[in-house]
C-alpha cells in the first residue's frame, strides 16, 4: 500500500480492483493515488467478463470524482455501452494499411501429434504455437521433439543455460525450438522470450510452443501461427504476432479445432463462459478464412452475441445499493474468477554460476537490454547472499526479514518473486514447506527443466519420486 504513494505506480489489476473496491479500511490509502493521475489500463480484456461492467462503473465514477483521466489499451476492448456509460473517446491511426495476416480455421478434429506434424510442416517458416494449457503446450511440444528425431533433423533446444551461452549456439543446426508456459519462474521466461527474439534476429528457422503467455506484451513476430482453438479475442491477439510489424509477406494463422488425446476439449479450463465459447465456435463455422480487418468486424460481432446473451449486470445492479451505504456486497471484488487454489513454490534455478554466464551473454548479444538477471545478481550482493538456494534460506530468517525497511524489504520479495513458480495443489508432493511459511520449495531443484519449467509433471505429479 505504501508504494501508492510514489509519483509513479506501476500495479496489477488486483491492487487497482483493490482501490476501486476496498475490503478493508487501510486499502482506503490507495484511493488519493488516483486523484489527478493519468490511469493507463493495458489490455483490459482479461478482466472477468461478469465483473467488466462493474469495473467499468467503477473507473468511471473515480475519473469524475477523482478528475483523473483514463487510457485503456487494447486491440480487443470489450465494450462499454452495457455498463451504462459513454464509450471513450477511440485514439487510432485513419490511415488504412494491408492486412498482416490471414486466418483460417480447420474444422477437422487436431490432436497433440497432429499439432506437432503442422508445425514440422511449415518449416522453414519461423512459427508460434500456441495451446490452451499448461500441459498441452509441454505434450506438444515433446511431440514436435520426437518429430524431429523421426526426420532426423538436429534442433537446437534451450536444454541448459550452457547451450544458450556456449558455443553450441553457434553451430549450424536445422531450426531452434522453445517452450514458454506458466509453470517456469519469472527470470525464465524473461530469458527464453529474449532468447527467442535473438534467434529470430538471426533469421534462423524458430519454433516456438507456449501458452496464452505470448498474446500480449511480448514483442515478437512470426511467420506462420497455430493457434488451439479458443475464444475469439484471444485469437485477434495470438495473431498479433504474426507478421507483427507488417514488414514481411502476409502470414498465415490457423485455428485448430484442437482436442486433448483426440477426445477432451482442454480450452473449456481457461475459457469457462460456455457462452463465448459457443458463440466463437459459430464465428468459426460460419467464416472458414478471413483477413485481419475481417477479424475485428468478427470481433465486435462477438462481443454483440455475447453481451446480448448475457449483459454481464448481475454486480452492476449491486451498484446504487452499495453507494447508499450497502457497500460490502462490492467491498473486495476480485479482477478474475477465483480458480483453483494454488502453492508458491521456490526454485533454485539457474544457480549463481549460470546466473553469471547469462548476465555475460545479455552483454554480447543484447548490451542496450536491461536484463533482470544482472538486477537479480546486484541485490544478491546487496543482501550478501551467495547462492540462489540462500535467497529462500533469508525468506525463512524472520529476523531477517523484520530487520529491513519499506524499500529493502520490497527489493527483496521482489528478488525472491524471480524464482516463484505459481502451481495447483497436484504438486505439493514434490515441494516441501518449512515451519508455517506460505512459500514452498521444490524438493530437488533437478525436478527442475530449463526446457519446459515444470510443466513435464503436469499429470504425473506422483509418478516421479525416488525416495
């Protein structure tokens, strides 16, 4: 709460869902933030869809009081006019330019070997899979492996931190594969993304396997996309990274009519409204190939059947009621719906030594970045901790803990966040927990992958220990 107190404040939606909709008296401190402040919201989409009208009051209620002004951010708003207020003013370019890409959607029933086939199929074009889950994304992606052995064809593979440092790198090999999921640490997934743009760069042939991870934010453009049958603004912002800049050929982006072993509809687990998915499914049915600006006319066209079948109001009734002094039957709403419970576990990974030669590696190859891992190795020092293993030893020294102040203590939750892995409760037989601490810690780091995280264990949690 005290950070919202600094000129500027870089948030969640969970914290600003925390200011609109406090819970508790304290969170109250957090509303002058916004008196004044210009509010940028990036991609607001991923708000739940039955709280979207809610928040949209809610933020606008706060610009009118609080005079500060809004931007939000995105190429699949949703709309506002259900919420009862006034659209905001549409900040875009009138010049008309060529589409970027084209879509199609293949109808026919896609498991996880025939993902991988399409994907060896549209070699040597750099390409971006993208699956619904955690697990998919892993399954696929250990196909496409043994697709490649079967046509004996040499990938290179971000197997270890020595294969992206050392001079292997440098070796001629057929294309480079990656897989980014949600089950790898912060300060992976930083490097695997910049790894993945210095291989494309390169202009040598990358495949890359990952989940919904890589819709938004990420600064990356292919040249062929397959995307897993989901709901529609998701599909607009996968294709957002095909021919992303618009500079190359118009890129072609399939939708997978995909099914888990051939039988189960794993997108059902993401994408829980029934509604947009059934009404992304007759978009598809009715449409097999567009253009990009087809698929924005295809988008408001959505949101149109979906808001029409469901005006998401439910919360917003609740409104007049709460500002009458009825305020607890909106006090601490949540940004998204509650899923299943999770475990923060630590993971000591990469080790110093690695963490050192990465660091040299962003030197060499991308000296105008940044890199996390050179913040991460200065606040090891500035805390005199020697090994990743000793960043979780001084979370669990409470002593420690108490001892630093407001701006020492934040540098340290976030030097430990890097190695937080966010995982169901299917894994806690492959963590352990010390004392009472709510943060967890991964049994042998070597359960570890820098390939794919930990996303190998996903379904076969209690099928890997040794003991």
């Amino acid at each position: 709460i005290e950070s919202w107190q600094a000129p500027v404040v870089t948030t969640t939606f969970n914290q600003l869902f925390r200011a609109l909709f406090p819970y508790r008296a304290q969170e109250l401190v957090r509303m002058p933030a916004m008196e004044k402040a210009f509010i940028i919201i990036d991609e607001p989409q991923i708000v739940d869809s039955t709280k979207w009208n809610l928040f949209l009051a809610q933020i606008h209620t706060a610009a009118q009081k609080l005079n500060c002004q809004v931007l939000f951010i995105s190429a699949t708003l949703p709309p506002f006019e259900y919420a009862g207020i006034e659209a905001p003013y549409d900040i875009k370019t009138s010049v008309t330019v060529p589409s970027r890409y084209c879509m199609q959607y293949l109808s026919d029933v896609a498991t996880e070997d025939d993902v991988a086939t399409a994907i060896f199929d549209a070699l040597p074009r750099n390409t971006c899979t993208v699956m619904n889950t955690v697990r998919d994304a892993s399954e696929v992606y250990t196909k496409l492996k043994r697709v490649m052995q079967d046509k004996r064809l040499e990938p290179g593979m971000l197997d270890s931190i020595q294969s992206l440092t050392n001079g292997s790198t440098n070796c001629i090999k057929d294309c480079f594969m990656f897989n980014l999921n949600g089950l790898m640490t912060p300060i992976h997934k930083e490097f695997v993304i910049d790894a993945i743009s210095w291989r494309l760069k390169q202009e040598v042939t990358t495949l890359v396997v990952c989940t919904q991870i890589i819709e938004a934010g990420v600064d990356l453009s292919f040249d062929r996309g397959l995307r897993a049958q989901a709901i529609h603004p998701s599909h607009i912002q996968f294709a957002g990274r095909s021919n992303r800049h618009g500079g190359g050929d118009t890129a072609l982006v399939s939708i997978m009519n995909f099914l888990r072993e051939g039988e189960k509809d794993s997108r059902k687990w993401v994408y829980t409204s029934s509604i947009e998915r059934e009404e992304t499914d007759r978009l598809l049915q009715s449409c097999h190939g567009w253009d990009e600006a087809t698929s924005l006319m295809m988008l408001d066209e959505y949101y149109r059947s979906t808001f029409e079948r469901n005006p998401n109001t439910t919360l917003l009734n609740y409104y007049n009621s709460a500002a009458l002094g009825r305020w607890s039957v909106l006090a601490g709403t949540e940004p998204f719906s509650k899923t299943y419970p999770t475990l923060s576990v630590f993971v000591a990974w990469p080790d110093t030594d690695e963490l050192i030669m990465l660091c040299e590696w962003y030197e060499e190859h991308l000296p105008g970045k940044g890199s996390t891992v050179r913040r991460v190795l200065g606040l090891m020092k500035k805390f005199g901790i020697d090994s990743v293993e000793g960043i979780y030893e001084k979370y669990l020294d409470g002593e420690f803990r108490r001892s630093l102040d407001f701006v020492p203590r934040k540098q340290f939750m976030a030097l430990l966040q890097q190695f937080l892995v966010s995982t169901s409760e299917n894994m806690k037989s492959i963590t352990y927990q010390t004392h009472d601490n709510p943060i967890r810690c991964l049994i042998d780091k070597e359960m570890y992958c820098a390939e794919t995280g930990l996303a190998h264990h996903v379904g076969y949690e209690n099928k890997e220990l040794y003991w």
